[in-house]
C-alpha cells in the first residue's frame, strides 16, 4: 500500500465543514480513488477500500504479522476493524450532504481463523436500512472462491456534522 493515500496527521483529514460539502457516497468514493486520504487505520491494519456504490463497500486486506495473536493467527481485533469499517462506511454512502454517522454497536461472528496462508479477504458492507438518525448494515469477511470467515452487523447513529 502506497504511504501517501494515507492520512498522516489530523490536519490530512477534512474538517467537518468540508465534510458537510459533499454526500457520504462522494466522500468513499472519494477516498477509494485518492482524492481524500484514507485514515491511518488502514495503513496499521493493511487494508484498503476497493469498491463503492450506494449502500455497498468493499475493503481488501491481509493481516501483518504485527495484527497476530500469540497462536499464530489474525486477532479478532483485526477482523472487528475490517467489518466495522465496511459495514459503517456502506452507511456513510447513504448520508446526504450535512449528515455523518457514528458506530453505536456492532456484533462480529468470526468462522474461520486467518494465517499467513490465507489468501486476500474481502469485507463486504451493505445496507440494510438507512433512516435519517439510525442505520443498520451487515458485513461478510470472504475468500477469492467465496468462503466465508466471518459475519457482522452494526448499528450507525446518522447525525448532523
């Protein structure tokens, strides 16, 4: 991953007055295509946003070997960081100009561990409902042949920015 697509600072992201300027769904995109820095987390965890479109997003990544627990594998941090970024992003593509969300819960259920073995994941959000202060989404952790390694779901709290 290219270190410049990166936020560095605070000041790397945009302020809330930006934000309120454009819609969610131009914000992630925006971010997907380097317009926008994407935020640090996602240099730590090596991921990184791949597809947009209204109530749907996909994030690809692999655990580093800094994100394993002491048995070898992914912490279930890193899979918690990868569904709630996908899942609460999909609701950011439904928020209009002026509007934000913020995570007020979300569930994961992980299937499978991840090992240096594992190929590429994808984490996939969708929304399920999207109304003008609550969102809910769920979100799927695959493989490239579709196996699934873990399920999440959240609930979004839409606000005004």
């Amino acid at each position: 991953m290219t270190d410049h697509l990166f936020a560095a600072s605070p000041e790397d992201l945009l302020s809330p007055s930006e934000l309120s300027q454009i819609s969610g769904l131009e914000f992630i995109r925006g971010i997907r295509d380097g317009k926008y820095p994407a935020p640090p987390i996602a240099k730590t965890l090596n991921y990184r946003l791949s597809e947009v479109s209204e109530g749907r997003v996909v994030f690809e990544g692999k655990p580093d070997f800094a994100a394993y627990n002491p048995l070898g594998g992914a912490h279930g941090g890193w899979f918690g960081t990868l569904l709630d970024s996908c899942m609460a992003c999909a609701v950011q593509t439904t928020c209009p100009k002026g509007k934000g969300y913020t995570t007020v819960e979300y569930k994961i259920t992980i299937l499978r561990p991840v090992f240096v073995t594992t190929p590429m994941l994808k984490a996939i959000g969708t929304v399920v409902s999207s109304g003008r202060r609550i969102a809910t989404a769920t979100g799927e952790m695959v493989d490239g042949d579709g196996k699934i390694y873990a399920t999440g779901t959240t609930t979004c709290l839409v606000f005004d920015l």
